[in-house]
C-alpha cells in the first residue's frame, strides 16, 4: 500500500482536519512533533491514531505533512 496519497487527496484531507478534529493543521503538527521519536510513517501513524483517536486517513495526512515540512527545513 502506497504511504502517501495523492496531492489532491492529501489537501482535501488537511483541509477537512480541523472540521472534523476540532484542532488546527499546527496543532496537531506540534504534538507530533512532541510525541515520541518514531523513525517508520506507519509507528508515527499508529501512534498518533491510538493516542488521540483519530481516524486512519486523518493520522495519514497529518504525518504526511510534517514529514513533508521537516524535509524542507532540512532543504533550507
């Protein structure tokens, strides 16, 4: 199974994150950056759902997007 969806996907799914999670994009970016230093998507992924509950493709998005943030800090 592909780690990632599609770009459209993945925008759609961040954009419907803080509707249906009641926390903004940031926030749950900052707490994975707090939680445990997990080095494979799929341990952050299954952390982040059994922590805070979240549906698959939520805890999917939302690690997609700081692995894609943390990578271009690195760019920088």
């Amino acid at each position: 199974m592909s780690q990632v969806f599609s770009e459209e996907t993945h925008r759609n799914l961040l954009a419907r994150i803080p509707h249906c999670t009641g926390r903004e994009i940031s926030d749950w970016l900052r707490t994975v950056d707090e939680g445990p230093a997990l080095f494979r998507f799929e341990e952050k992924v299954s952390w982040l759902r059994a922590e805070h509950d979240l549906a698959y493709g939520h805890a999917k998005a939302i690690i997609h997007e700081y692995d894609l943030r943390r990578a271009a800090r690195k760019l920088l």
